[in-house]
C-alpha cells in the first residue's frame, strides 16, 4: 500500500465522525447568525488541520501505525465532542460570557474547587469516579505510541494533567457540563494508568519474543 493511501486511511475515520456529527446537529444550527456558523467552522479546522499536518509530516510504517494514528484522532474527536470544544467559540460569541463564567463560579453552579470532595459524595464504584478514571486512560496509552519524545512517566503525566486542566476549563467557559478539580486529579490518575498498562504488556511482549527465538548456544570449548 502506497503512503499517499495510508495517509487517506488515517484520515477517514475521523473524517466520517465530524460528517455525522455536522448532519446530526444540522437542525441546531439551521437557524443559528452567520458569526456563530463562522466561528464553528473556525473550531473545526483547528481541529482537522493539526490531524492533516501531522498526518503529512509522519510516516506510516505499517498498518499498525495507521490504526494506532487513526484511532488516536477518533479518540481526541470524542473526547472533545463529550467536553464541549465544538460549542466553545458559540459560547464566548455570548455578549459578557467572561462575567457569567465568574459569576458561576461564585456561586458554585456546577463547579467544584475542593480536592478530594467527589469521593465524599460517590463510592469508587460509581460511574462517576469510574468514568473519569477511563476518559483519559486511553491518552497514557496513546501518547507513548504516538510521540518519541513522550516516553517518559512524568512527562506523559504532566501532559495529561495538563490536558484534563483545559478540558474542566473549557467546560467552565462553556457551561456544558460541571467543572470539578476532582476530575483533574482522577483523569491524571487514570492516564497514569494506561502508562503503566502500556509498559506492562510491551514488558509481556519482549518476554515472550525473547522466549520464542531464545539465542544460540555457545559452543563448547574441546
């Protein structure tokens, strides 16, 4: 398969997703100003355009490569549409958005500054919890296969920290869901799992190769 053809399937899925997402809120935004048309458009070639220019700029090796590229912008896609990206720039074209948001965290409307306080509230078996724990679990294994300079623990962690720092803050802006700085700590600490997840099974892997072609045997001296 030629690069060209393995590029266009990187893209494709991902390419389909914002398809159906775009028919899907089609009678949303039917009746919506231009502006606000304009500024999801804007959204949405943020978005396309960093997949199109890393696709470009890598080099898909294998087919291996391209599901592991193509799964991962499926995956940032959801994780942004469940976060609210594509409602931001509709937000914040709200006249005095930034004194709404302040006002909401004033008055604590769905917004959460105390750490530990979610497991006060929810067992550790609830979807709560368990939910928050998964959303970013799939980045601690991505990140690593995705990027060589992102092989490091701390690094990897401090990434998706970060990563879960602009997710509660987008929902801040935006309203669309409760910003909570639990979710921060329990996104982290589901990525740093799938960190580990990741080591592990390629721990599991060279094993096993190492055992199904074990080396020669020296031989022995007369």
């Amino acid at each position: 398969m030629g690069a060209f053809s393995k590029k266009l399937l990187v893209l494709l899925p991902v390419v389909v997703l914002g398809l159906f997402y775009v028919y899907d809120h089609a009678p949303v935004y039917r009746h919506t100003s231009g502006r606000r048309l304009l500024l999801l458009a804007l959204s949405f070639g943020l978005l396309y355009g960093w997949m199109v220019a890393e696709t470009l700029i890598a080099r898909q090796r294998t087919l291996g490569r391209v599901a592991i590229q193509a799964s991962y912008y499926v995956y940032v896609f959801m994780v942004l549409t469940l976060t609210g990206y594509f409602i931001l720039f509709r937000e914040i074209s709200v006249h005095d958005w930034w004194h709404h948001m302040l006002d909401r965290i004033h008055r604590h409307d769905h917004v959460n500054l105390t750490f530990l306080k979610i497991f006060r509230i929810y067992r550790i078996s609830d979807t709560q919890i368990l939910g928050n724990l998964a959303m970013l679990l799939p980045l601690g294994i991505y990140l690593p296969l995705r990027y060589r300079y992102l092989q490091n623990f701390f690094v990897v962690a401090f990434v998706c920290c970060l990563s879960s720092v602009l997710i509660e803050t987008l929902q801040l802006v935006t309203s669309y869901r409760s910003a909570d700085v639990d979710d921060v700590l329990l996104n982290t600490a589901g990525a740093c799992l799938g960190f580990w997840l990741l080591r592990g099974f390629q721990a599991l892997g060279r094993q096993l190769k190492a055992e199904d072609n074990p080396p020669p045997a020296r031989p022995r001296l007369a």
